[in-house]
C-alpha cells in the first residue's frame, strides 16, 4: 500500500509557499526528472490521464510522479527509494515533508 507525502514549505500564516516556477527551475537542474503536463495510467484496458504539474522521477523503467498542487508537492510512497529521494528534495528546497 502507497503512502502519501507532500513537500511543503510555509510562511507563518501557515500558508504554502513553494512556487511552480522555483519547482521547474529545481527540478530542470536534476538529470533524473522529468516535466510532464499530464500523469497517464493504464490497468486492466483503462486508461486515464490527469492534468497538472508533474516531475517525473525516472528510476529504471520505473517513472515515480511527484505532482506540484497548490504549493506543494505530492508523491506516494511504496519503496524505501522513493522516501529517500522525497527527503533530499525537501532538503533541496529548505521545506518539510510530511505524510498527507
């Protein structure tokens, strides 16, 4: 079973406040990511597709989406790796995670 994480940062309001610009100007400097417009899935002969914000981690042929929403950013976890590389972005971007 995955369990949600967000990378988030807040102001003392307690609003986020990771910007999509400073997220794409990080993420464009990591060899090993990806920016999608869309996050497309298929199971069982169905197929769907979100849009957004996504930066895409590719691990073997496995890619990992982790999506930018309203200020922060999401990912679910389901390998030890993935944990690892949310906690180094997070310390990149001098922001918290947590689950949620």
């Amino acid at each position: 079973m995955n369990t949600r994480y967000k990378i988030t940062r807040l102001d003392k309001e307690g609003n986020p406040t990771l910007s999509l610009e400073e997220c794409q100007n990080f993420f464009k400097a990591k060899s090993d990511f990806e920016y999608n417009d869309s996050f497309g899935s298929s199971k069982d002969g169905v197929h769907m597709k979100i849009k957004g914000h996504f930066f895409m981690w590719q691990v073997e042929n496995v890619q990992i989406p982790f999506r930018f929403f309203e200020g922060e950013i999401y990912v679910a976890i389901s390998h030890p790796a993935i944990l690892d590389k949310t906690m180094e972005i997070a310390r990149g971007l001098e922001a918290n995670y947590v689950e949620g």
